[in-house]
C-alpha cells in the first residue's frame, strides 16, 4: 500500500513505432506533467538512460515539487525492444512517451527536460503543440546555436564551469557543480523544479 506522500514509481510500456519501450512513471498533483528525455548516445549497448543518476535525481525532485514525470528508455536500450537508432526514431520515441505521459495525466501539454545530447530530441520536441517549455541541462556547446534558433524558448541550465559560447542563449549556472554534475545534483534539482512551476498549471479534464 502507498502512503500520502510517499514517492511512487511505476514501470510502464510505451507504444512507439510497433515496439515497446519501458518507462518509469511518477505520479503528482500539479500540472503541467514533466517528461525527461535523457541521452541516448554515450550509453554502453543494453543500458538505461533512464537510471543515469543525473536523470534520476531530476525524477526526484520534481516528484518533490509535486509534478507528475515520465522517463523512458528509447529502443535498443535497456529493456525496451528493437535496435538502438538515428536521431529520427529518438524523435518518434520521444514523441510517443510525450503523448503516453498525457494520456496517463490527462493533461493537454507537458514540460520536456532534456538532459546532455537528449536535448537534440528535446528541441525537436518542443515544437509540437504538447509542449508547454523546454529545459536543456548540459547540452553540448555545439547546440547552443540550435537552442537560439528553437522556435520556443528554452532554459538552459550549466555546471559553474561548463563551456558555453559568449555569444549563446543565456545560461543558468549552478554554483559548486561541476560538468557532469557529480557535485550540484541537489541545487540542479531545485533549478528545474523551480523552472518548470514558472510554465504554470495545466488545467485538468
């Protein structure tokens, strides 16, 4: 039995493309719901992005905050089915966990928190119309002119020491972390919390 207050997680199947793909699903009471998309390059073959600590320490403090989240594994990796892919089926995976997440919530838009090379997707992602904000943490530097060029703003979110061009979108830095955010994970956590309360509530069927 699950208390009040008591932090619940679900394993979940998502539908994407003809195959399945496995998520992590984390009730909430407040809007709008949150969808974590984490990188899938740079992960050994047969792991889960989804259980990097960076992603779940996100998890967590926006199960805190109160939001309803979503995190899964795109194919190829972890348990979910097929080979792993291009940035075209990352797309279509995240995509598909977008709308799996609002049809568990029922909720018209969702916050995507992209995370390292997941904010390639992520940018693709926001501009549909079930995105209620972006936010980048650690993107690579190289994206920072994509990230200036999205059509819906993104707040991004940086190590205290991580590079970023001068000339790129404003960054947020998170003091004492540094670039993989082995230190900072609970000051991150908090950053993005409070970023995404900024978007506003959802209102509910």
């Amino acid at each position: 039995m699950v208390l009040h207050g008591q932090y619940l997680e679900r394993a979940t199947v998502i539908e994407a493309g003809g195959l399945a793909l496995e998520g992590l699903y984390h009730r909430g009471h407040l809007g709008p719901p949150v969808l974590l998309v984490a990188p899938a390059s740079g992960v050994a073959l047969g792991g889960s992005p989804m259980e990097l600590p960076l992603v779940a320490e996100l998890a967590w403090a926006l199960h805190r905050a109160g939001r309803p989240t979503l995190r899964y594994n795109p194919r190829g990796l972890g348990a979910s089915q097929g080979e792993s892919g291009d940035a075209a089926t990352h797309l279509e995976d995240a995509r598909a966990a977008l709308v799996h997440l609002l049809e568990t919530v029922g909720a018209p838009r969702a916050a995507v928190v992209a995370v390292g090379e997941g904010a390639v997707t992520g940018l693709e992602l926001s501009r549909g119309e079930g995105c209620a904000g972006l936010v980048v943490v650690a993107p690579p530097e190289g994206l920072a002119e994509a990230i200036r060029a999205a059509g819906r703003a993104a707040h991004v979110l940086l190590a205290e020491t991580a590079p970023w061009p001068q000339d790129g979108p404003p960054a947020e830095r998170i003091a004492h972390a540094d670039a993989a955010f082995l230190r900072g994970l609970p000051a991150l956590g908090k950053a993005v919390a409070a970023h995404v309360a900024k978007l506003g509530p959802n209102p509910q069927p």
